[in-house]
C-alpha cells in the first residue's frame, strides 16, 4: 500500500459542507442544463453512505477535490456549464490526455473539479459506456468499488471508501442500492490485469479494517464476510481464454501502468 497522505488529514466541518455545497450546485445545474454528471471519488461514498459515512471523518480521510464522470460528447457543454459556474480550465489536462479529463479551477477560492470523461484510465481502465444512466447522481456501485479498487498503488483513503461502501451495501446482482458483483466478475474475467490488482486490494481491505479501533468487531467481520464474499464470486466466475493466457505468465510481467497524479 502506497504511503501517500493526500486525501488524510484533519478536516473541519466547515470544509467538508464547502465540498458538499459546491458538488450540490454543480449538480443542480447539470441536471437544469441536461449534462450528464456522476459523482465519483470521496463525496459519492460519502453519498451513498448514510450509515457509515462518518467514518471518512472520524478516520481522517478528507475531501480534497470533487470528481466526476461524464461522457465525451458533452465535453463541451460541460466546459460551458463550469465557466459559467466560474470555474477556469487546465487546458493542458484535456490536450494531454487526448480529451479524456478535464480539471477546472474556481476562479475565487481553492476547489477544483475533476472530469473523466468516457472512462477512468489510471492503473487500469474503467469504463462508463452505458453506466452512467443506470444510478444517479453517482456512478454505480460496482463502478465505485473498482475506482478503488483498479489502483495498484492503493492508498489509506481508498481502503477507508471501499470499507465504508462494504459495509453499508449488499452484494447482488442488480445495481438498485447494491453492490454488483456479478458486473465485477464479469469484467475481472475477461481482464487478467484488473483482477489481479482487484483481488489483491479486496484482501488489503479486509486486512486494513481489522486496524481499526473505530470499527466493532462485527463490522471488522462484516467487511472480512464482504471481502470473503466478494472473492468467491471472482473466482467462481468462467474466464475468457485471453485471462486464462495471461495468467501463465502472471507477476512476471508487469500488469499495470504506473500514475503520476495530476494536482
């Protein structure tokens, strides 16, 4: 696990309702405006967990942008939309990565926002084509638990999401407040890579949360049930024959890309 404190720290309440205000009104505008946002990062966990959110505080892991998925063809209302929101571009983001994300920062104080558009392409890449309609106003939860989880060099504030979202949802089938496994097996079966890295932080997960004194002994056994859960799924689902290629040649041959993160 990477050592990294970005996004770890203390963090007051009144800069935590900053971010929650902010995301709030860029999402009421994008609904007006008919620009298909979706949360992703720190505040979609912090939103789709009622029950255990708090933990995010209460762990030390902060707020430190407001990210967000989208899709390529609306890249320029979205522009619009964020100037007129009063925001200024990073052009150089969007030129270097061939129009995949976009950063824009307030004009008058010190958030930024981030967007991916059509995918997220860090260690290994996650797609939204034809998600991004299925919840609101974040991206699934199977979606959620790979941003975490496709990140080689995973860090404490990832590990502290993915437990909260464990243990506030089920896993199943269908993406309705529900984790779905069944859509991660599914991809993590056709991409030796990806599962790879997948398996190894779900078991950093279970392992992380057994530290915690915040955590009951019931809701340590929960995420370890979650994570015990979770793997057998991945296991159990047929792989495709390109998985089943790679895996003989295994850690012999580096899976992942490497990520310089974009301040």
């Amino acid at each position: 696990m990477s050592n990294s404190t970005i996004g770890m720290g203390e963090q007051g309440q009144a800069e935590r309702d900053q971010f929650e205000n902010e995301l709030r009104r860029i999402l009421k505008t994008s609904e007006e405006r008919g620009v298909t946002l979706r949360v992703i990062g720190s505040l979609a966990f912090q939103m789709h967990c009622q029950k255990y959110g708090y933990l995010q505080a209460a762990l030390g892991r902060a707020y430190t942008d407001i990210d967000f998925a989208g899709y390529r063809n609306q890249s320029k209302p979205v522009k619009e939309m964020m100037q007129d929101l009063g925001y200024e571009e990073i052009r150089e983001v969007f030129i270097v990565s061939e129009g995949d994300r976009a950063i824009f920062h307030q004009s008058n104080g010190s958030l930024h926002v981030d967007v991916f558009f059509d995918k997220l392409d860090f260690s290994h890449v996650i797609s939204w084509n034809d998600r991004l309609e299925v919840d609101n106003p974040t991206i699934p939860l199977a979606e959620l638990l790979l941003e975490k989880m496709q990140i080689f060099q995973i860090n404490e504030k990832d590990i502290i999401d993915t437990i909260m979202l464990l243990l506030e949802h089920p896993l199943g089938d269908t993406d309705d407040e529900v984790i779905n496994i069944q859509r991660v097996a599914e991809l993590l079966s056709k991409d030796w890579g990806l599962w790879r890295t997948t398996t190894m932080n779900l078991e950093k997960v279970k392992q992380m949360a057994g530290h915690y004194s915040q955590l009951s002994e019931d809701e340590q056994a929960r995420v370890a049930s979650q994570v015990h859960e979770s793997l057998k799924r991945i296991e159990a689902e047929p792989k495709s024959r390109g998985w089943k290629l790679r895996d003989r040649v295994g850690d012999r041959v580096k899976w992942y890309k490497d990520v310089d993160e974009v301040s």
